[in-house]
C-alpha cells in the first residue's frame, strides 16, 4: 500500500530456522546456500551470535549523495577475529538472481571497539548461530535504484 | 507478574508488516505516522536495513546519575550519510501521546567506525526496510520516571 | 540435518514474554533467573532496548588461532553510563548447567562511540526493556568445542 513517504505490506512468517555454520564458511554464502536448499524465497535474520575473521563490508563516504557509486563507499577488509555483534537484513528475489541478501554487519575488536557497514562476506571463525525466519509474502523484489545507486527493494503496487 | 528483580507479562504476536520507506524521509516520524495510520498500539522493530543522514541522538555523560536530565547527556548530530545498522526498541502507549516509540539506533561511520545511542530521529538515505510486528498485549503504558528520568513502561500490576 | 558447512534445525515459537528490569540488577543473572521460573528450555533475545553501568564483556585478541584460550581474549569492563544497543543470542541447555545463555552485547557511549563484545555482565542502569521469545525445540545443547575452546551449540544429529 501507498501512504506519504512510505510503503508497506503485512506478510506472514513460514517456517523458522536454527543453523550453526562450521568455522571457515563464509557467512553469506552459507545463508544463500541454505534458502536455496530449502527454497526460501523471503527471509529476514532474527538473531546471529558467534565470531568471524578476514570480514568484508563498506561504509558510505562522508557527504556522499545518491545514487551511490563505487567512487562514493569505502570498502573495508578486517582480519580479526571478531566478536560478531549483530546482523540484520533481509533475503527477497533479486533482478538477475533468484535470492538476494541485503545484510548489515556490526562486529566487535579486540579492544572492544565496534565497526561494521553493509556486508560483503565474513568467513566464521569459533561458530556462528542463526535464526532465520521465513518470510510468507508476494509481490516484493530487489531491483537497482536508479536514483540510489544500491539495490532496493520494489513493491509491486509502486 | 512481579518478581525479584522485573516485571514481565506473556503477549502474542498481531499483524506483521514489511516497510520501505522513501529518501528523505524521516525514520522515527514514518513509524509513528504508520502506527497510527494501521492502528498499532504496541510494536516491536523486528529488524531494519537501508542508510540514513542527519542522525540525531544521545548519549550518557560517564558518571552520570539517576534522573537522568538534560545535563546528564549528550546530544550528538551527524550528518553521514551513514550505513543504518541497527535499530531495535518498541512502541507502546504512552503518558500524553497515544504512541510513544523508544528506539535506539547503530550507524556505520565512512571508516568502518560504528556510532550509536537513544535515537531522536534520522533521516532515510538510500532506502530504509523494516520490519515491525504488532504486539498483542494490554496493560502496559511509558510513563516518566521520576526515579530513572525517563520514559519507562510500566506494567498495570506495578 | 547435515549438508556442506552448516548444520540446521526447524523450531517452533513458544510463549513470547515482555521483561522490564529493575536499576541495579545484573541483565545475564535477570534473563537466567526469569528462564528458569518460567521453565524456559530454549530462547532468543529478540529486542532489548534501555541503559547499562559496569558492563563486562570480552573481545578476541588479534590474530589469535582457534581454540580460544584465555590469553587469546581481552576483558573489559566499563562502568559507564551506557545506552544498551543491542543485545542479540540465545539460551539453550548447557553441559553442566540447566540453561546457558550466550550473549553479545552492543552499547553506547557518552560520545556516541559503540563498544560490544561477548557479554558477562552488566547491571541495569535507568531501565531495560527485553522481549524474549521460547523456541519449541529439541535435541541441541550447548557443548564446550574441543578445537574451537568455547561453548558451540550441538546438534544431536552431529
């Protein structure tokens, strides 16, 4: 539905997910591998808890403006380890693919210190736990923003 | 319920819903504008993904007491833009307003860096996609605390 | 079920409860005690949102190796005031204990800059407001990893 500024639908949730990955897996990779295995189409994480190392993820540059190029982000490579914080996003159908994850990353340092941006991949280092819930919903796609620059997701009512 | 140490009460989960909102945009005025727009009470932000510029909000002076007041924190305003990474709180009735939202935010600074406190409000960057799920529950209300304040639910048991 | 990299599990949703704290009560010692008086087997935090004092928690020294040993980690504690960010994990049963809670912690200071990491403890400064929901689910437990030297949920099929 269209309201001023803003646009939404109410969807329901389909199935709910615990996975452990192995350490040296890469996170995203995993994540997409698993929806295709169990042909997720729609899902959002719920919770993550674990540590990752050699992460990868960008950070938009000050003053930046839309849309969004390679020349206005700064892409950032950690080695680590790291505590993994948080990680939020969603998986929706894609463009030219059938699954794409939009997935933002806070990690913590050794010192403590806490980094992140929109993630690339990170491989697990210990462990890594995931809920993940099944989104039951029709109708949204993540199509390029001409005007942003990134890939954003498309109501089919817009 | 009153125990040692908190108050809790069981809710239910009401309607789901899955929100884009626009460039531009204010973050915390679109929430409240769609809650009362789909007559949500009680809410809790399920996850949230996108960018943002002209972040405004606070932190507690190290030291500080209880109450809280005006010169026991820090307001902070950057202008980004910034990778949104993490926004979590709810919305619950409140003292003078039907809807009160408390919500905290972390943001991804242009080096990786990651800022964050009580949110006052943000504005949409690229794009912005959250997921908020009603609360079904009664008897509970964010009241100023006078030991603590700040707004603070309280449970109608207290 | 086993497939390349990762181990996952189907769960259900069980009670969902709203939790408030009380200034000066330890949050891991809370949301454990409250586990157990409602008979909490498995759970996650799905939001939390409030503030923190003397907050204790650990981050992976650089460059350490698996498995995780003392002297590969960094305590901290910071006594604070500071706005709580995120709080993301889950409690499953433990080796030795009833109930384990793994906990990662983001919060804010006074500046604005974000600090986290693996979570001992912290004690509730004005409020804390955490929503937990029960997950219906059986055969993982919480096991100390021999090559990973931390405590890794299992699988039973594993």
């Amino acid at each position: 539905m269209t309201v001023e500024g803003f646009w939404y639908k109410e969807y329901r949730e389909g199935r709910r997910f615990i996975i452990k990955m192995i350490p040296g897996e890469n996170l995203v990779e995993c994540i997409t591998k698993f929806a295709y295995k169990e042909n997720v189409q729609y899902a959002v994480i719920m919770s993550a808890v674990g540590s990752v190392k050699n992460a990868r993820f960008r950070g938009i540059k000050s003053g930046a403006r839309l849309p969004l190029t390679s020349a206005r982000i700064n892409t950032h490579e950690l080695e680590g380890p790291l505590e993994l914080l948080s990680l939020t996003g969603n998986i929706v159908p894609g463009e030219d693919v059938l699954l794409d994850c939009h997935l933002h990353i806070t990690v913590g340092k050794s010192s403590g210190e806490v980094i992140g941006g929109h993630l690339f991949d990170a491989q697990v280092f210990a462990t890594c736990e995931i809920l993940l819930t099944e989104l039951v919903v029709a109708g949204i796609e993540r199509h390029h923003s001409k005007s942003g620059g990134v890939p954003t997701i498309y109501f089919s009512e817009e």
